[in-house]
C-alpha cells in the first residue's frame, strides 16, 4: 500500500506528551508454530513498540498466508502480569461503525430515511433542516467537532472523571457555527456520530446500547462487547491498563515537542488513563470489545450478515475520497459509518490510553485487528495504526 493507514485524520482526542517517567516491556508470547509474515514481523511490533513506549499490545491476523494472535508486553506499566489475547480494551472511534450499522438497520427496516434532515429527529441542530442522515454518516454535514472546544479539553484536563450527557456534548458543538454548507466537504467529527446515537433513540425509543446488543452483539455471541453506561465506562476483566503522555490537547505543539524528547530520555512520567469517564465519547467512541470480538465485527460489518444484500453493496459503495486532490485507489476515502483505504474497509481509534486499528478486506478475506495500551508515543505515533500498515505492507509483499 503506498498510502499509510490512519482512517481517522482527526481523533477523538489527540494526547500530547510532557514529563513521563517509562519502562516498557517488549515481552510477547505467540503460538510456537507462526506464519512465515509473522516471524518477520515480530520483530518489527516490538521494535514499534519500543519507540513509541506501549506497554503493552494484541495483533491478530486471519489472511490466507496463515492466522497470526499474538500479545506483547505486560498489562501494567513495568509489571509482570502478560498482556491476554481475550483482554478487554476502549476500542475508541470503532465505535462509530457499530453506530452507523444500528442506522442502517433501521433505514432498511423503512423507520428512518438515510435523507431525512437531521431536524425530523434532533432539534436545535445548525443548519438542521439541511444536513441529512446520511451527510451524519458520511462526515459530511460541516457540524463543528466538540471534542476541538478548548473550554470542553481544559475540562476533560482538569476532571477526566466528569460524567458527560450526550445533550452536553451537542450544547457545546452548536456554541460555534457550521465549518461550511451541508455537503460541501468531508470533515470529521465526533458531532455527526453523537447525533446520530440520538437518533437511535428517538425511532426506537430505546438505549442506544441497548439496541447496538440486541442487533449486533447478543445474537452473534459477543459477548464481551457493549457500549457502557455514562456512568459505568471502566474496563472489565481482564484488561490491560490504558496510559497516554501529558495533557489532552495541544494538537502537536512545543510541549510535545519538548514531551517527546523528555520520554526517549527516559525522564517523563505516563499518566495511567484506564478508568478516566468515556461518557464524552457515546457513540462516537465509547465502547470496549476484544480483538476476537472486534474480528467477528468487522468480517460481519463488511463481509455481510448486518445488512440486506442492496444496502450492503450501497455502505461499501458510499465510501468516497476525503481529499480532493487525492482520489487515488489508495487514497482515504469514508462513507456510512467506515472507512476504506485499498479494498481494506474498517476504521480505526484513538482516545487516552488506547489506540486501535480494525480492517478486513473482502477480496481476500483478510482480517486485521491491533490494540495497543498508550494511545500515542513520542512524535504522536499511534502505534496501532503503525503496526497495522506494517502488517499490510508485509502481507502484500509475500502475495507479490
């Protein structure tokens, strides 16, 4: 692939790194019998890994070369305790596919219309009676993303506990007016997807996890998935502990800059991110799954088994290029609730403390999921979305 991987140009929340004092561990463990990509790759993850300061990480692989699971590191900083296959993580902004599936469940159940105005569901939306379902789905409609206020991120800052409403997170996206007209552009925001979870609970009159477990999970047997209550968003067991550098915010400024050189010195310290509250992040970004569980999803998501044939071959048509002035095949393109890069169709997630990566690619059938506990190291690598292009460059050039 000649375009890197990062399906999500704009993350929930972008880490920043400051003073960090770290010692991660490079220990993996994996079958004794391992494709011949995944003996180069091993390597590689955990020279990844190093660099960028993950303590810990999961990689699994389903491809025609050969399956590949495989945990590395250690489930707190500087412990003992082995990093599982089966852990529980914060998948972050894959979240956001299993809300535009429950979307287009009910669209071809003829309960919503993917053209409707977003002012038949949600009122008090800018621009409301103009921006339509799918401009939400598509990151399209030009709404203002909340999680870029600067009151709402010295907040998160200063009480990453705080319980957060969905109607809070709307309240503080409509403070500033629309980027651009309906339509006019792609623009990721975590705004669409939040409206988008009110709608579900509008035309079902229902939770919107309840609705994403009876119509995602429960009857595929994962169980191990769900999007938490507001108030009840920690990690169960097992899990490994989430950690992130400095303070949310900054956007790549002096203080990571001066972060990063900080921690590979080896003199910063690593704030544990685990349990801080996940309510902010709803339905853009609030769920918690496993990487079995998150394969299971996404062959489902993008091989069929959600959908009806027609609206199957419509959400993967509907990915369109983000950047006109790169619609190359391997260009990123995003459409009704995921992304394609190539024929890998998925997304990806970022939020304190974990960073993730899921694709699958319905030619070959190719699987990938990776999680890593650190959202973001040095230089704001995001060690996932590194080790999953590595995956892919890997796999492809075996295949040639």
């Amino acid at each position: 692939m000649k375009t890197p991987l990062r399906l999500l140009p704009t993350p929930l929340l972008r880490p920043v790194f400051c003073l960090l004092l770290l010692a991660a561990s490079s220990a993996s463990r994996a079958a004794p019998d391992v494709p011949a990509y995944a003996q180069t790759l091993r390597p590689r993850i955990e020279e990844v890994l190093k660099q960028t300061l993950a303590p810990g990480a999961v990689v699994l692989v389903k491809s025609a070369q050969g399956n590949w699971e495989q945990a590395f590191g250690t489930r707190t900083l500087g412990g003992k305790d082995a990093v599982g296959i089966d852990d529980h993580f914060h998948v972050g902004s894959v979240t956001k596919t299993w809300t535009g599936t429950v979307i287009l469940q009910l669209a071809q159940e003829g309960r919503l219309g993917l053209s409707d105005p977003i002012s038949r569901h949600v009122k008090g939306v800018p621009n409301g009676s103009h921006i339509t379902i799918e401009q939400l789905l598509n990151m399209r409609s030009g709404l203002f993303n909340y999680t870029r206020d600067t009151a709402f991120i010295k907040r998160m800052e200063r009480d990453p506990y705080h319980v957060y409403r969905p109607d809070d997170l709307l309240a503080i996206a409509f403070r500033h007016p629309p980027a651009f007209a309906p339509g006019a552009q792609y623009a990721y925001s975590n705004t669409n997807t939040v409206l988008l979870g009110k709608v579900i609970e509008k035309v079902t009159g229902r939770p919107v996890a309840v609705e994403m477990q009876r119509r995602l999970f429960t009857p595929f047997g994962l169980g191990h998935t769900s999007l938490p209550r507001a108030g009840k968003t920690r990690l169960p067991a097992p899990y490994a502990r989430g950690y992130q550098y400095g303070p949310i915010g900054d956007e790549g400024g002096q203080a990571q800059s001066a972060a990063s050189q900080d921690a590979q010195a080896g003199v910063t310290l690593l704030r544990d991110a685990t349990n801080w509250n996940r309510s902010w992040a709803w339905t853009a970004g609030g769920g918690i799954s496993t990487a079995r569980e998150l394969a299971a999803f996404v062959e489902r998501m993008v091989g069929g088994g959600y959908l009806q044939p027609e609206w199957q071959k419509q959400r993967l048509e509907s990915c369109l290029p983000t950047d006109p002035a790169n619609t190359g095949p391997d260009s990123l393109h995003y459409g009704w609730g995921l992304g394609r890069v190539g024929r890998y169709y998925g997304h990806t997630g970022q939020l304190p403390g974990y960073n993730t990566y899921m694709l699958h690619n319905p030619d070959t059938r190719t699987t990938i999921i990776v999680w890593t506990s650190l959202s973001s190291g040095p230089n704001d690598r995001q060690p996932a979305i590194e080790i999953g292009n590595l995956i892919i460059a890997e796999l492809d050039s075996q295949k040639s």
